[in-house]
C-alpha cells in the first residue's frame, strides 16, 4: 500500500488550478456525504434492525483512512459519524436530495477538471475516490497547523 504523502503528491498532480482546488474542496465532502445517504436508502433486507448499509459501507473506508493515517481516521470517523447522524435526522426526501447533491458535485468536479486540464485521478485507480476527501481534510488540517 503506498504511504499518505505518495497519494497526496500522486492526487495534487492533477489538482494544482486554483478554481479545480477550491470545486474540490467544496465537492469532494459533498460527494462523500451523499455517498453515505445513498447507501442509507438502499433497503435494509438481511441486515439486523439497526444497522444499514452506509452503516456497513463506511467499515472498509474508515478502516482504509485507519490504515494511511490514526489522525486522518479520527476525522474521517466525526465526519462519516456527523453525515450518518444527518441521514438519520434528515426530514424529507432523502434519496432524491442525495443523488441530486451527487450528481450536480460530480459535474462541478468535472468542470474543474476541464479547467485544469487534467483527468481525473480515480480513472488512474479507483482507491483516488477515498483518497479525495483526505487530501481535503489534509488541507484542513494545515489550516489550523494539525499533523496528519
């Protein structure tokens, strides 16, 4: 498995433009979380009463995260926790709200992409996808002077 700062400086090579940045700053959390909403609509079938899908799903991602990095794990934990806490209070439709939110966030990062003239780095290799909101939280983390 490659080291953090390897698939950061792998991911920042198609993110250097500052409108791509900021797009992705503000998309990358968004898809995330509507990511989350929509696994939690999808039937719960087999699984135990209180356990859904999203639930299920963000096991492996928080585990990948806990893998790359212990302080980068704790937040992607409070904001997996914080964006499933908000599906469970969520009043109204949520799976139209999410997949709206999902596919309006991809086209705004495909917007960015075209402005920085690059592909997308997750059609290099799809584990990119996670790699997206650490590089975001990173940045986060730089801001208020947090290792990670």
């Amino acid at each position: 498995m490659k080291r953090l700062e390897q698939w950061f400086n792998d991911y920042g090579q198609s993110h250097r433009h500052p409108v791509n940045i900021a797009i992705h700053k503000v998309a990358v959390p968004g898809i995330y979380l509507c990511g989350l909403a929509l696994f939690w609509c999808l039937p719960q079938g087999p699984l135990p009463a209180g356990l859904n899908w999203a639930m299920l799903a963000a096991v492996p991602v928080l585990i990948f995260y806990l893998r790359l990095s212990f302080p980068l794990f704790l937040g992607m934990a409070a904001f997996t926790g914080l964006g499933l806490l908000v599906c469970a209070l969520w009043q109204g439709p949520l799976l139209l709200t999410a997949l709206a939110g999902f596919v309006l966030l991809w086209v705004a990062q495909f917007v960015g992409h075209q402005i920085e003239g690059k592909r997308p780095s997750f059609l290099t290799d799809l584990q990119f996808l996670l790699i997206g909101p650490a590089w975001v939280l990173a940045s986060l983390y730089r801001c208020f002077g947090l290792p990670y």
